[in-house]
C-alpha cells in the first residue's frame, strides 16, 4: 500500500489536504489525474445503474436533513462505534479493531461490555502508542457529525451532515413514484458526499471521514426481495469483472444472522484483496426489507404505501440496496493495475486500467517539433478533443513520452511521424500489448472510440 499511496501522490492521482500545513488526517485532495478516474468510475456507474435501464431514475437530495429523519432511521440513538481511550497516551481507538489487530478475535458488534472485558483479561491487547495496558471502559461514541442551522446554537438549531445519501431516496420514495410514473419494480439511484466521524480512519482512501458515496434503492414487491437480491449481487459483480478487476482479487462475503444491521434480511459484500490491508468490504448489497419506509411513514405520518394497479394491492414495498463509494473503488482498481514488468531488459511501470476509466484516454505525439509533423499532430489533437480527456506531449524521446503515459494508465498513444505527411496515417500503440497499427488519420475518431469502449 505504501508504493500505491506514493505513486498516487508522485504522477498526480491524490494528494494529503492541507499538506502545505502538515496534512490534516484522513482527509484527501484528487489530483489532475486522481479526478478524472474518480469522475469516470462515477459516470460508469451512472451509466450501468441508470441510464441502461428502464427501471431506474436518478436523484440528487439535500446533505443537511430534517433531525427527525436520523431519529426515524435509528442513526440518532445506534450509529455507533465501540470506543476505548489508553489512559497512558491519550489515544482513542476503535475497541473492536484495536482486538481484533492484537488477537485476531472478530469483536465487530459486541457490547461495550463484553469488549471491555476482553481489553480488561487478554495480555495481547495493548495501546499501539506506547504499548500500555490502561484502558477506559469500552463506550458507544455516535459517528454524525453535528451542526448547527441558522446563527444560533441551540438544541432547536441542531442538524448532521448526512451519513449516507441512502436516507434522502427513502423520504423521496413518495415524491418520486408521483412524479416518475414509475411501477414497482424500480430503483432510485444517488450519487454525493457522506460524513462519518470515524475514531480511527485509515487505510489511505479506504476509510475517511469525508467520502462520496453510490447508492441504489432498488423497490420491489415482498415476496420478490430474496430473488432481487440475488440479482442484483450477480449484477454488481459482473459491474467490476466487466471493467477489468481480477476476480481472483474479489469475493463475496455472507454477513453471519448475528452481525447483520437492524434494517437488515440478508446482506453480502463484495470483498477485495486491499494490498496489505487483506480482504475488505468494496461494496455492500443489503436486502433492507421495508425497514427504512416504515420508520419514515410512523415518524413523519405519510403513507408510504405503495399501490399496484394490476392487483389492487397496497404495500410497503421491500428494498434491496447496492450501496458503495468510488473511493474504495478507485484505490481497488489501482491496486489491481499497478505492475511492474520488465521490457527489453529494462523495468515498466504501467497502470492497466481499463479504457473506461483511465484519467486519461489517449495521447497525441508528433515524433518531432518540426514542421509539418508538429501541426499535423496539433491539428489532430484539436480535432480530437472534447470527445474525452487526451494529452498532447510533444517533450523527449518517444520511448520516454510512452513510459510516462504508461505509468498514468493511458491505453493508447498517437504518434504523427515523418511517414504521415506521404501516407496521411498514425501509428495506435496499444499500451497493454505495445503492439501498434497503422491508421488512416480520417479514421482516427472512429478507431478510438472503438477501441476505448472495448
């Protein structure tokens, strides 16, 4: 991971915020080339959740809610993680992490209680920092942020920074099922920022306190939900095989009857091999049954029933959700790119992304500053761009332009050489294969839309 976070700052993917005044922890700037990839992997969702399907409509709700709508969805009294203090250095950690690192016992949804006691009996447990054995009793420490509405802080005042986006789909549902014309089954998909105070975030990208989030509420009929869910894991799998992650890095993870959330049926992660961090939650597709939509009908008095008029039936409809944050995906996809191999003796460092989501799609080179193959290059570059992100590098030998295109995952190269001003073609190097073609400069467009969209 420490070679992924040092190439991610050295060719431009994402930086440390505020650096200039030491960085501030868990928090992360994208760079030029880190925004396009987070821009395209968003765009590739919305694409596949949305766009491809009849059955799915888009929103985009508010970050500051109604208090009321953290009380109904049980954020306000459960959205807690365990926290313990050393008492020696000050330090405070996520009791169930800081077991499981020193012990390997899964301590995820214990009491505060019982992970007390395990703090308290096991000798292996020890405070990181100093290697301390004076702990604080276990305690709940809520993860929303708080704020305040309006020029006063009151408790009248008080609100949160959302969460997750999942709960503004759920107090639209009525909205959106009026004014969409849709039928159940259908989904309501939402893409935006989140906020968690995490006790320990970490992990690079992996874990922060302020991150976007992709999720789906996908509405169907009880009776139906188990079938859904079925789906939609085998869907969202094929999402990630589809764009180039090597399944022997993915798996699927079957959250045990006694872990599940509240809301939750049945919930299966998408797991991924994080480098050095080892097997972890990529996405989660949780059958929430109609958990969400009940609470928000008996807080806010709104009838959320749902009627069918086929059948004449009203229901709470069930919801299955696919719910994950192109960060993560982001730092999987780059994990799962990076390489290192050797050409002709010498070492390459090249980032297989696959075309859809590479920052960068193609590069126009002129194998020289002179005159006509320089213009022919720009005219070209001109031409080209605006369909999607190209760079035009016309700086050192070709062997050395192509390294540095490499390294930033840009699949294919345009040279314009001397050849080109007799036969009117450019040479496509494929950045995986490095195997080149011969094209007709009118064909160009055409070529790499062809070869981009795979």
């Amino acid at each position: 991971m420490d070679k992924i976070v040092a190439f991610c700052k050295r060719r431009g993917f994402v930086y440390q915020s505020s650096e200039i005044y030491g960085g501030i922890r868990s928090s992360y700037d994208y760079g030029p080339l880190g925004v396009e990839m987070k821009r395209n992997i968003k765009e590739e969702w919305w694409r596949r959740m949305v766009h491809m399907r009849e059955d799915m409509v888009g929103l985009d709700s508010a970050i500051i809610m109604h208090p009321k709508v953290w009380e109904a969805s049980g954020h306000t009294a459960t959205f807690n993680d365990m926290l313990v203090e050393s008492r020696t250095s000050k330090r405070r950690y996520r009791a169930d992490h800081l077991i499981e690192e020193a012990t390997g016992i899964d301590a995820e949804g214990l009491s505060p209680e019982q992970l007390t006691r395990i703090i308290e009996e096991d000798e292996r447990v020890k405070d990181p920092a100093d290697g301390g054995r004076d702990f604080a009793p276990v305690r709940p420490f809520n993860l929303m942020f708080e704020t305040y509405m309006g020029p006063v802080k009151t408790p009248e005042n008080l609100a949160y920074l959302r969460p997750e986006t999942a709960q503004g789909i759920f107090v639209n549902f009525k909205n959106v099922f009026q004014t969409s014309r849709v039928k159940v089954p259908f989904g309501i998909a939402q893409q935006g920022k989140s906020f968690r105070n995490e006790i320990t975030p970490g992990n690079f990208i992996f874990r922060t306190r302020e991150f976007e989030q992709m999720e789906m509420e996908f509405f169907v009929e009880p009776g139906t939900d188990e079938a859904w869910h079925e789906y939609w894991i085998e869907e969202r799998w094929n999402w990630y095989t589809d764009l180039g992650l090597k399944e022997d890095n993915l798996r699927r993870y079957e959250h045990p009857k006694e872990k599940l959330s509240h809301y939750s049926k049945r919930t299966v992660d998408l797991e991924y091999n994080y480098a050095s961090v080892g097997w972890s939650e990529l996405e989660g597709i949780a059958n929430r049954t109609d958990y969400d939509l009940k609470q928000h009908a008996a807080y806010s008095g709104e009838n959320l029933e749902y009627f069918d008029q086929v059948t004449g039936e009203r229901y709470i409809p069930y919801v299955i959700e696919p719910a994950v944050g192109p960060d993560r995906i982001m730092l999987a996809f780059l994990v799962d790119a990076y390489t290192e191999e050797e050409v002709k003796g010498e070492v390459r460092t090249v980032l297989k992304l696959h075309p859809l989501i590479a920052p960068t799609k193609a590069a126009v080179f002129p194998l020289s500053k002179k005159e006509p193959v320089s213009t022919i290059a720009r005219e070209l570059y001109d031409d080209l761009k605006g369909d999607y992100r190209l760079f035009y590098d016309d700086s050192g030998s070709i062997g050395r332009r192509y390294r540095r295109q490499d390294e930033a995952g840009t699949p294919f190269c345009v040279t314009v050489d001397f050849d080109t001003i007799e036969d009117k073609q450019v040479t496509i190097r494929d950045r995986d294969t490095l195997e080149q073609e011969r094209v007709p400069l009118a064909a160009v467009r055409d070529r790499l839309k062809a070869l981009i969209s795979g």
